[in-house]
C-alpha cells in the first residue's frame, strides 16, 4: 500500500494508491477523512483498513495538481544516524562505527516533495544526502533485534541536506543538521509489506541535475533496519509515526576533490528502488527572517 499526504484549496488530505498510478483520498472536512498519516498510525488495525476502504471510495486525486506534503508532518522523533555505509565513512575520514552514531532532526527542517530545498544565507556549503526512511508503526522499548520489522509500518525517502560549515563546527551536528527547509522528506509512504523485509536490497540513488553523485544497496547498511530499531530502543521508546533516517551512501559533495555543494537553481533527485523519486529544487534563502510577532 503506498500512501501520500497533500494540500489542496488550503485542506490537507491523504490519498491512497489504488491501481496503477491511480490515486483516490479525502480532504479534510470530507466524511471519512481519517486525519493526517500521524492520525492514521495511531489507529489500530481494524481502524486503519477502514480508514484505508474509505480512501479508496473517495475522488481521484492528481498528484502532479496538488501541494505534496511531508508523507508525516509532525513525527515526534526523527531519529538520523551517520556513518552508516562503509564507503561513507571511509570517504569521510572516519573510523567504521561499531555502533550507530545518531543525531536528531526536527519537525522544522522538513519540506515535501517539489518544496525548495533551502540554501541558508549564512553558507554556500549545502550538501545533498540520499537516505531510507524507517517509519515506526507500533511502539516500544527494548526491542528484540529478532522482532524488530514488527514495528516498521513502512518506509519512505529522505534528503538529509547539511550545512556542513556549521555541521563541523563541532562534534556535535545538530546545528548543521537542522536548517529551515533542508530536510526533504516524501513522496510517499510504503508499507513494509511491498518490500523486501527491512527493505534490504534496494537500488539508492542520489543525482544533482541528472547526473548520478550517489550509487548504492540498502544491503550496504552498517547497521540495518532492525538493528536500528533494537539498539535505538534500548534507551529511547519509540512511537508510532517516529522516523528513523538510516544514513547516506559515499558520495557526498563535501568528500568530492573539488568540494561540490549544491546551489540555487539546481534540482536534486534521491531515487530508491520500488519506493520511488524524491525531488526537489535548491534555492536561496531570501533574507534574514526575523519573528516579529
């Protein structure tokens, strides 16, 4: 099932694929409507496949007409980990991990599918990172690595762009992690079942402009999803709808000899196999915003 949130005549909806590249959904204020896809991973299974018969039933919805949206707008967790390919790491000059390094991400960064990509008028050193998308179905603490995907409704697709003169300036990456408008996240939301178990081996493909920076296999993780999913919660409860973004192949802009950053005008592509294209065009941050309310 692949599922995907959008905006139009300023209602949210949420639509379901039905055959082909056939979508139906309902908008907010539509009976039936079931909510944002935060709701509907709250609910329990016999509630979402009603809530799945009712998508079904409502209108067509053309995707290339309407505002896409972050498949979850408001995750309560968004859990990154770096280093997470072999090929990465050495690229970046850095020990293998011998467990995962994680950093958080905020609700703030996020941008849908076809929204900018924002390059910060502090930084000409936007980097582009093509990532899988764990998305937590069902909650927990100290899950068994052996029951792990239990918990993983499904995945999607990620761009964890880093300012990456801010990211390096300390240990710690928060900062450079976690600009307005970096962290591209959609087009849609597949559940496990379309997918190989864990999603493991499929094609990921990072492209700037057409041509090809990242290649590799979700087969390439350190550590993979249910490795993820038991090491993060043997501290952290997770809850459904937290995201899990599981790292980035070699292939980075700041590696590169030249260094290559993406600038205003360009269009970034992060491709993963049977999930789909995640696109997004960069452009400049306009001028310093400064909250007067």
């Amino acid at each position: 099932m692949r599922l995907v949130a959008f905006k139009e005549n300023g209602r949210s909806g949420l639509a379901v694929r039905c055959s082909g590249d056939s979508f139906h959904g309902l908008r907010e204020g539509e009976p039936g409507y079931p909510g944002t896809l935060d709701r509907f991973l709250q609910l329990d299974r016999t509630q979402r496949a009603a809530a799945v018969q009712a998508l079904r039933r409502g209108a067509p919805v053309d995707l290339t007409a309407v505002e896409m949206l972050p498949p979850l707008q408001n995750p309560g967790k968004i859990i990154c980990v770096g280093l997470n390919y072999r090929d990465h790491a050495s690229e970046s000059g850095m020990q293998l991990p011998d467990y995962p390094t994680l950093f958080a991400r905020f609700c703030s960064s996020l941008v849908a599918h076809r929204a900018p990509i924002v390059r910060p008028c502090d930084s000409d050193r936007l980097d582009y990172e093509g990532e899988l998308v764990a998305v937590i179905g069902k909650g927990g603490r100290r899950i068994p690595k052996e029951s792990a995907l239990e918990h993983v409704a499904g995945y999607s697709i990620f761009n964890d762009s880093s300012v990456r003169d801010f990211q390096l300036r300390t240990p710690q990456w928060t900062m450079g992690k976690n600009f307005d408008g970096t962290g591209a996240f959609g087009p849609t939301f597949v559940t496990a079942d379309e997918l190989p178990p864990g999603a493991r081996g499929l094609a990921i493909e990072t492209r700037l402009n057409g041509e090809i920076m990242q290649r590799a296999s979700t087969d390439d993780l350190i550590f993979d999803v249910p490795t993820l999913v038991s090491l993060i919660s043997v501290g952290i409860t997770l809850a459904p709808g937290d995201l899990i973004v599981t790292g980035t192949p070699s292939g980075v802009g700041g590696a590169r000899k030249p260094p290559l950053f993406m600038k205003p005008g360009d269009l970034c592509e992060v491709e993963i196999e049977r999930i789909g294209i995640l696109s997004n065009e960069v452009v400049e941050e306009s001028a310093l915003q400064v909250d007067v309310t």
